[in-house]
C-alpha cells in the first residue's frame, strides 16, 4: 500500500500518535476524505454531516478515515463582480492542493465530497491525476423554491431583477423571489453547472446510484454517504484506480448523457480538463458528433419547469442512460465505481415519469442539449445550450451592440437600451482576457427578465452560467484578447446565428476583417498576483480553461 512508506516508519507514526489514532488504526488503509466543507457556499454547509457520513463507512469497512480540506467558490455570489475572474480559476487550485495533500502524507485511497461549479471537476482532475481508487459523493442539489405557487431556482432571482427593471414585478414580489427561490442548502435546483458535473460523475462511473439527484436533504444522502465510504474498501481490495474508470468509452458516455440531460455548456470546459489528467484528448468536435444521434430527453430548469428533485424521483441518471442503453447509444461494459458494469449498474433502473425523461420516441429534440458553433466569428468554436434556446431563436440575424465588460453590457440592457432583434456582444472576458473566464449569467438573466428572451441574442468570450437560458453562445474562440474575430467586431455589425446549422457567422468580408486586425489593439490588464499568473499562462480560446497551469 502506499501508505508503508510513512506507517512503517518509527517516527511518523509517532506523529499519529499525535493524532490520537492507535496502532489498529494507523495498521489499516489509510483513506483520504476529501471534504469541501465551508460556511460561505449553500452547496458546501451540509457537507460536514456527509463527511461524518463517510468517515463511519470506512470505518465500518475496515479502513481509517483522514479528513483534509478543498475549497470551493459559490459562483452565484461571486457573480457580477471581479469575484468571478477568481471561479474557474479555482478548479486548478482544487486539483493541484489535493494532489500535494495526497501524495504528501501517501495515502492509500480517496472519498471525494464535492458539490459546486469548479470543485467537482478540480477533484475530477485531482482523481485522474493521481490514480489512486477513488470514489465520489457529492453535497447534493438544493430542492426548488415557490413563489406564486410555481417552482423557482436561483436563475428566477437572477431573472426578477429584470423584471423589476423594466416594470414587469413590483418590489414586493421581486423581495419574494429573493426570499424564497433557495429554500435549502445545496447546489442550485436546476441543471447548473454543479448538477450537472455531479449527474456526469455517474455517467462517469465515479460516483455511486443517485450521487447527482438525491437532494441534499433527504437522510438518503448520508446513507449513500456510507455507502461510498465502504465501497471505496472494495475498490482499493480490486486495485480499481479512477484511470481503470474512467477511460475514452466512460468519456463517451457522460457526453452522450449530457446531451439526453440537457447539461451546462460548461461540461465543455470540465470534461475536456479530466479527460486530459487521464491521458485523452477530448475536442470541440466530438459534442457536435455525439448530439448529432443523442435525442435530448429533459428539460430541467432553467430549460424547462422541472428541476433536479423531479429527475430523481424520475428515476434519476441511471433511468436516463437505461433509455439510451436500449438504442444502443452507451458502452455498457464500462467498469465502474461500483465494482461492475454500467449494463449490471443501470439493469432495472427503469422511467418512473415519462414527462421528466421523455422516452426515445418522444424527445424534446432528437439530437442532444449542446451545440457547437462555427463560423468566420468563432473559426475555433463556441457553445450553446441548445435545449434553453427557444424556438424562434434557434436562427437569428441582427445588428451587434458592443460591450468591452459585462458591467459594460449589463447597464446598457437594464437602461432599456437594448432592442428586439439586437445581438449583445460581451468580449474580453475570456480565459486570458478577463482574466478568468467570467460567467454571464447575469446579463442573460437581465435580457430573460425585460421581455427579449425571444428576440435578442447574447455571444461573448466568456462562458454562461448552467442557469442561463435563452439564445447565449460563449467560448467564443479565438478570444478578443489574442485578436480573435470578436475582437473585430464593430457596432452595427450583421450578425448571423444558425444553430440547426451549427454556424455563427459576421456579415463582413474577409478583406475588411484583415484590415480591422491589422488596427486592431489588445485591451490593456492591470492585474496582479494569481490572477496575473494564469493570464500569463493560459491559452487562447475556450480550449485555453481546459488546460491545468502546471502544464
């Protein structure tokens, strides 16, 4: 076991000792618990009592359990401001802190307890990078607000401020929203980015039954807990490590389930950064080959009026992924954290409720929930959630209202300055140009809440919120700051956005865009420390997130 190299040792162990922990104790496995705990993030304030709940599992199962920490940014309340330059960057942080913490003190196995944006796939990345058996549970999604007598999430906040903006709600009903769309901890209700990483860590084989759906509250959630404490024994007994798990087949399966859930287009950032820790390359190009014969089988909030606790009761992800087994579209002989296959995981796993996870002869759409977009605009690619964008938007063509920041952007549309037809153009917040990749959910939230959800598009470098719905496209590559063509971008510019076509294209000519860059200027930065780190060190494009700053 790894752990020889310190146990073994006369005056390591005298340093257990110090912890309390006895010579049975120190003999046995020694299993990380990486916990995630914090009192800032709702996703994270439960994370303790799982934690306790994992700890009795390894315990019970014969292993000693050492808790350290990770940390973990609620992008929610870092949104809007400069906090958010600091999110993704965070994912980087995760992954290199608990490999050190790992590898530092030679610990034998891992229980990841993740729940939001960054720090599920930062412990993602960590588990593949280390290669140890791993195993994950996370925090669990919130259950959905009420207001009115309708389900909400937390975009319904986001959303009632541009309502109140342009006179739609009164201040007591927007004080109403706030009070009551995040009734519980947890990570937001809907198929936000946390939901959606945590969906795809069963779809991965990493985490156990109901890992992405049972909610936070529920006393099931301790339970599987347990349980993941105790099969992480199993898994260290097999020799099964997280690269065992998740090969190019498992990566094929979590895209072909994002596209049946409906995920955020942020799995396009993550997905890519695990699979590259495992030693695979994932491109833009394999989402378009997925969706092109994955049918889009839920609408979960924000895409439709179903959220994450209504999918588990469903039957959750492996109810989802029985369907698609049944067209052929898994590998089922997949291994998984449960010791076995995805074809034993998901036999039985049968849908509860139709009108949640649509059968395959009804979809809402017949290929998948994410599209990527091509075009002299975007030449290496950029992504939309095609399941949140209405019908009438799907093909759009309007002039360019151009904003150098979201703060920028957001004034100009809660002013009443933006009009029906209008494309929003945000740049200069990407990977290298924000720096830190900004999520937008905000703007879009604002254009949802005045009324233009229907008629106005919104593209930006930067990336969307698993919450935005509407007519958004991100990752926009390359980015403004290394002269990508959004950089070039001029007000009044025709903007032309075809998504059953897969295109994005600015109506100018190839001569004028050459003349535009050869103008063109980069945007001056002024920052510092961290930040000014990764800016140096990242690439251009919605790929440049992707890559780790170690490499």
């Amino acid at each position: 076991m790894n752990s020889d190299a310190i146990k073994k040792d006369v005056p390591k162990r005298a340093l257990f000792h110090a912890l309390g922990l006895t010579n049975e104790e120190i003999d046995r496995p020694l299993i990380g618990v990486v916990s995630s705990y914090n009192e800032i993030v709702p996703g994270h304030m439960n994370i303790d009592k799982i934690v306790k709940s994992v700890k009795t599992g390894v315990t019970m199962a014969g292993g000693t359990p050492l808790v350290f920490p990770a940390i973990a940014v609620c992008d929610g309340i870092a949104m809007g401001h400069r906090g958010m330059k600091y999110s993704l960057v965070t994912r980087e942080l995760i992954a290199d802190s608990t490999e050190a913490m790992t590898i530092a003190h030679a610990l034998d196995a891992l229980v990841l307890v993740p729940n939001c944006d960054k720090n599920v796939p930062g412990l993602l990345m960590a588990a593949a990078r280390l290669n140890v058996p791993a195993i994950f549970v996370s925090g669990g999604p919130m259950l959905a607000g009420r207001v009115q007598g309708k389900k909400t999430s937390f975009s319904s906040a986001s959303e009632a401020v541009g309502e109140y903006a342009a006179g739609r709600i009164s201040k007591e009903v927007l004080d109403e929203y706030e009070a009551n769309t995040c009734p519980t901890c947890g990570s937001c209700s809907g198929m936000y980015t946390a939901n959606s990483m945590n969906c795809l860590t069963e779809a991965l084989g990493m985490g156990l039954q109901g890992n992405g759906t049972i909610p936070a509250v529920y006393s099931a959630r301790l339970q599987l807990a347990k349980h993941a404490g105790m099969q992480i024994m199993e898994l260290l007994k097999q020799n099964i490590r997280s690269r065992d798990i998740m090969t190019m087949d498992a990566f094929e399966n979590a895209l072909t389930v994002d596209m049946a859930l409906g995920c955020s287009t942020n799995s396009a950032l993550h997905l890519p950064a695990i699979a590259h820790e495992c030693g695979l390359e994932l491109n833009l190009d394999i989402l378009n080959h997925i969706s092109a014969h994955t049918p889009n089988l839920c609408h979960l909030a924000p895409a439709g009026h179903t959220y994450i606790e209504d999918l588990n009761e469903a039957g959750g992800v492996y109810a989802v992924m029985n369907e698609l087994a049944s067209a052929g579209l898994l590998h089922t002989d997949c291994i998984t954290c449960t010791g076995k296959t995805v074809k034993k995981n998901i036999s039985g796993c049968v849908n509860k409720d139709p009108e949640i996870i649509r059968p395959l002869d009804n979809p809402y759409s017949k290929t998948g929930g994410i599209a990527v977009l091509r075009g002299n605009l975007a030449p290496d690619g950029c992504v939309v959630k095609r399941s949140a964008v209405s019908t009438e938007m799907l093909q759009h063509k309007g002039p360019a209202r151009v904003f150098e920041s979201e703060e920028e952007a957001m004034s100009a549309i809660l002013g009443g300055k933006i009009n029906p037809g209008d494309v929003v153009v945000i740049r200069y917040e990407g990977p290298k140009g924000g720096p830190g990749m900004r999520e937008m959910l905000n703007p879009t939230s604002a254009i949802m809440g005045c009324g233009l959800g229907d008629s106005v598009a919104l593209i930006t470098d930067g990336r969307f919120s698993g919450a935005t719905r509407g007519a958004a496209i991100g990752h926009i590559s390359p980015e403004a700051a290394v002269g990508g063509p959004i950089a070039l971008v001029q007000e009044g510019d025709q903007i032309e956005i075809d998504i059953p076509s897969n295109s994005i294209q600015i109506d100018v000519s190839n001569e004028e865009l050459a003349a535009r860059k050869v103008r063109w200027k980069p945007k001056e930065q002024h920052v510092t420390g961290y930040l000014a780190r990764y800016a140096a060190l990242v690439t251009s494009g919605s790929q440049g997130a992707v890559l780790s700053l170690g490499q």
